[in-house]
C-alpha cells in the first residue's frame, strides 16, 4: 500500500452511518452497515479492496487529477471537491454524465470511455480521501438567516389591533372586519392605502401610521397564518339570493368567496362591513376602477342578502410560504443531506464543506430543472437567489465528515 499514512483510511469503502469498531472483521462490517437495501449491482461502489482502490488513484491519475486534483480538492472555480464524497453519489453522478444525462460540461468527456469497472474503482479512491477544510467566508448574510419569525413577531405588533379585529383576527363586533383568511398581499396594500390617505378613513389612519414596513408585513404574515373562521356577526339576511346574485363576482373573488386573484377574498366577512364596503364603492369614497361598476349595480336588498351569503361561507386559509431562517431551512435539508450536510446514505451527497460557487451553481440548475432531480426541484422551489446563495454559504461553512471505511481483505 502505498497510499502513506492515510492508507487505512483509503481502505475500504464500506459506507456505514456511524461510528463502527476499528477492527471490524468482514462479517461484522458486511452485516452492519446501515445502507439501504438494493440490488448487489447498485452497491459495487461500496464496496472495494485495497487493490481496487489502487487502482482507481491509477484512474485519477490519468483522468481525473488535470481538475480534481489527486487529493480531489478542487482549486478550480466551478470544479467541485469531491474528495470524501459518498461512493454510490458519486459512481451514479459518473454514470449520468456518461451518458449525457447530467450537463455539458468538461465532466462528459471525462468519463465518455471509462469502463464501469473504471468508474467503480475511481469512485471508491475518491470516497476514501479525506474531504475539503470548510470554507472560511463569512457566514451567509443575515437577509433570511436573523430574520424573527415574521408571524410572532407580527403577533406582537398587531396587539393593538385586536380590540376591533379580534385577538386573531376574526371580528366579534359589526362593522370590524375580519382580517383572517386575507391575501397578505392585500392586507399590506390595504394597510398602506389607509397610510397615505388613498383610502379615506381618519381612524384607521391614525392607526397604522405609526407602524413601519416590517410591522405590516409581519402582520399581515400573522393574519394570514392563523386558522380562518367566520366573523362572529349577526348577518340577517336571504343566503340562498344572496348566492345567485354572487355569482357575478365569483370571477374576481372566487367561489364562495375564496379568491384565487388579486382581489380579496370575502368568504366569512363581517356583514356590516361588506356592505359598507359597498356603499363606498358605489358613491366613491372607496375608489377603486374593478369594484365601481360591479357595486353600482347592486340594489340595497341584494346588498344585505350578499353580505349573509359571504358571512356563512368559511374563509380558508391563503397560501403563505413560511419564511424560515437559514438554520431552519438547512434542517429541511439535513433530513436527506445529513446533519449539516454530512450524508450518511451512501445515494445522497454530503453538502458540507463543498466549493460556494459550485454549490450556487448546482442550486440554480435544479431550480431551473436543467439539473434534473423532482426532490430536489421541488425543494427549492419559490427559493429566491438571496436564499439559495445563503444556503450554499451556509453548506460551504460546514465541517465535513469523512465516511468511515472497514477494510475489506483483497480480492
Ligand atoms: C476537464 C476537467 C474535468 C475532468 C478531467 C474531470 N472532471 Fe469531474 N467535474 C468537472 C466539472 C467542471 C464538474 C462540475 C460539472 C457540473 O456542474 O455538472 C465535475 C463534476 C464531477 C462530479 C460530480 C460531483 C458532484 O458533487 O455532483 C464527479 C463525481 C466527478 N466530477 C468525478 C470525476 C472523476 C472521477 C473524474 C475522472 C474520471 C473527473 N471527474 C474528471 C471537471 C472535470
Ligand atoms: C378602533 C377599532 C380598530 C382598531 C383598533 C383597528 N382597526 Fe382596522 N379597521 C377598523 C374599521 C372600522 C375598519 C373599516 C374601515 C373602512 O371602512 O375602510 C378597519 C379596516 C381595516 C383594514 C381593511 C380590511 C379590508 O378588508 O380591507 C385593515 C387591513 C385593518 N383595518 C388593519 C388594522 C390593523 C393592522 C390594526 C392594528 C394596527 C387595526 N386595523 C386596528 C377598526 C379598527
Ligand atoms: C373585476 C374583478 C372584480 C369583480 C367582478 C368584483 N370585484 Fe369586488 N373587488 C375587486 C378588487 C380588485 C377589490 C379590491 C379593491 C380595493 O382594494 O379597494 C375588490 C374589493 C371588494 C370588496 C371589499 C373587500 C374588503 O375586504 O374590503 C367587496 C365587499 C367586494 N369587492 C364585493 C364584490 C361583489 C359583491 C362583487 C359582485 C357584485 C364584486 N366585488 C365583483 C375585484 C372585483
Ligand atoms: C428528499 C431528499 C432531499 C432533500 C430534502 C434535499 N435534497 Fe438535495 N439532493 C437530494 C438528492 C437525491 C440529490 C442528488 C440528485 C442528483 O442526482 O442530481 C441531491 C443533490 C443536492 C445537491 C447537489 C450536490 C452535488 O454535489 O452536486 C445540492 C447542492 C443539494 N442537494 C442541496 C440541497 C439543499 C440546499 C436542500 C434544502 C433546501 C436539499 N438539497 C434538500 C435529495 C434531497
């Protein structure tokens, strides 16, 4: 052997999670790995000598080490460390550029005209390497990472609001309307109309004009998460007139008043409200170009019958995409990736410590499906670029654990 001190290490790559005895015999080491069960061909990767991974540092040589280098830590932009990886990652990865299903990138021709005996080998010298130092740069910026909950700490700027809104934001007093089950794209643009006097209402002002940018979206984030219900009003009135009329407003504010568009939604709203709402709208002092013509044609006894129909309908709840701390995003990630990013199913690859330009490059690929891989893709989607930029930080930063390998005696 002539891989210096770090032979052992190099030795065998049986992937196991967790912490395994040196000096395993065989039969332990093949009983105890923890890796999931596949057919014999999926695991070759896992699986080699002394002899073969001799070999594959031959491969490396040859093939690989012009980029990768021969420790397999990457000094290269956009050539990833690979050094540490998991074994079957990384004999899958090969296979996908082999065949042209993963990119166009320096890596096709690569390993165009490796055997799979090859790849094996090459994969398993690789796995065996002890992995990149984490990277140094400074942690990711605070955008998401220190951002408090939005929803708690809207909670605490919207106390002053639940003596006529109710604690969370289903009404108990005519006229209040309910702020639950609305757009927060609404409630915000809403809460902004009172601020600068675009929609007329001197109380309301007076309200809301002392609170900042964060407070309204951290309230209308609070809002917008809490469990609907209908505002506890009385809302006299003929429903089931109140339904046919309604019928020409289920285009904007959708069936039973659950809107899927811009406008708001108006399923369990305070009836006093409603139609006060449509009095304003009708004589103007609402003004809004969507809502004139629609309000105008309302007589006031179909006005009263409406408000009863929206009032018994259930609000639902819209759809919010919780913001969450990098940390807590990262432990979404972990459930595959490993705790902070330390993969311990020999398919999945570890994340820590991997290139930053290469992690919010790959990141960006999945987004777009150029990369293809449906868990990842739908992981990341609705992810900004501030996000995936954060996380890629954040993995780089990771101290990355090498897999532990058994010797397996040659063949
Ligand atoms: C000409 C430069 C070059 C050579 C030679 C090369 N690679 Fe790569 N390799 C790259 C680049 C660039 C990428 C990133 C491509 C991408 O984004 O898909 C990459 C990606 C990989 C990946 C995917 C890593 C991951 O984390 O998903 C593996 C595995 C890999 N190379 C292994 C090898 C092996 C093994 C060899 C030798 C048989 C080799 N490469 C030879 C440039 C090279
Ligand atoms: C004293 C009672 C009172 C308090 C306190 C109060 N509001 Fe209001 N709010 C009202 C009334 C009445 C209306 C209806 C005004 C109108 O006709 O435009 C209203 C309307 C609203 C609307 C518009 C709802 C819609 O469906 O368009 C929003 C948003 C709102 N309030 C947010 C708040 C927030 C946020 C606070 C706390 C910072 C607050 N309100 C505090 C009485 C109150
Ligand atoms: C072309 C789309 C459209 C149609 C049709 C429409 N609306 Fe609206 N509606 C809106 C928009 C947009 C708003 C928000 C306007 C604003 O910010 O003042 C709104 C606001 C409202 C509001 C105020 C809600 C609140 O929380 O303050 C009520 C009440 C309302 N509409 C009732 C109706 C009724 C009843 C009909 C049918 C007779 C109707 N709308 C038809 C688009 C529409
Ligand atoms: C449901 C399991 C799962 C979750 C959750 C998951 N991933 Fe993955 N991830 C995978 C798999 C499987 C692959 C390999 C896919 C392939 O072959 O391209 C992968 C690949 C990656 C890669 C490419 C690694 C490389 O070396 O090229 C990155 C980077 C990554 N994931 C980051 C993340 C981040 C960040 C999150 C959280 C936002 C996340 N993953 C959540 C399963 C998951």
């Amino acid at each position: 052997m002539k891989h210096g001190a770090q032979a052992l290490h190099h030795l065998l790559p049986i992937l196991v999670a967790g912490v395994l005895a040196a000096g395993s015999s065989l039969g332990n080491a093949a009983s105890t790995p923890k890796v999931q069960p596949g057919s014999a061909a999926d695991f070759r990767a896992a699986f080699a000598t002394p002899q073969d991974v001799a070999e594959g540092k031959r491969v490396a040589e040859a093939s690989c080490a012009s980029c990768h280098g021969i420790t397999g830590i990457s000094t290269a932009k956009g050539v990833p460390h690979i050094a540490g990886q998991r074994p079957l990652y990384l004999y899958d990865e090969m296979r996908l550029y082999q065949r042209g299903n993963r990119g166009n990138t320096p890596m096709n021709n690569a390993v165009r005209f490796l055997s799979d005996d090859a790849l094996v080998k090459v994969a398993a010298y690789y796995a065996g390497l002890d992995p990149a130092p984490p990277a140094t740069t400074p942690a990711a910026s605070g955008k998401i990472a220190v951002k408090a909950d939005p929803a708690s700490a809207g909670k605490a700027a919207a106390a002053g609001c639940a003596g006529c809104h109710g604690e969370i934001g289903i009404s108990k007093t005519a006229g209040m309307p309910n702020l639950v089950g609305l757009d927060p794209k609404y409630l915000v643009d809403a809460t902004n109309a009172y601020k600068n006097g675009q929609r007329k209402h001197d109380m309301m002002k007076t309200l809301v004009s002392g609170l900042s940018d964060a407070d309204i979206n951290n309230i209308a984030v609070f809002y917008a998460t809490q469990k609907p219900g209908k505002a506890q009003t009385p809302a006299p009135g003929n429903q089931a007139a109140g339904k046919t009329a309604a019928a020409a407003c289920a285009g904007c504010h959708g069936d039973g008043g659950v809107s899927t568009s811009t406008a708001p939604s108006l399923a369990g709203q305070d009836a006093q409200y409603f139609i006060a709402a449509m009095r304003a709208y009708k004589d103007g002092s609402r003004a809004d170009p969507s809502m004139k013509a629609p309000a105008s044609s309302v007589d006031e006894t179909t006005l009263k019958d409406m408000a009863a129909y929206y009032a018994n309908q259930a609000p639902q709840q819209p759809k919010v995409r919780k913001s969450l701390t990098i940390a807590e995003m990262a432990q979404r990630c972990d459930r595959c990736h490993g705790v902070d990013g330390n993969s311990t199913d020999p398919r999945s690859p570890a994340l820590a410590a991997q290139r930053t330009d290469y992690l919010e490059r790959v990141l960006r690929l999945y987004r777009t499906g150029e990369r293809k891989s449906k868990a990842m893709t739908a992981m990341l989607d609705g992810l900004s670029d501030a996000d995936l930029d954060a996380l890629a930080a954040h993995y780089a930063r990771q101290k990355a654990r090498a897999v532990i390998y058994v010797p397996l005696p040659s063949k």
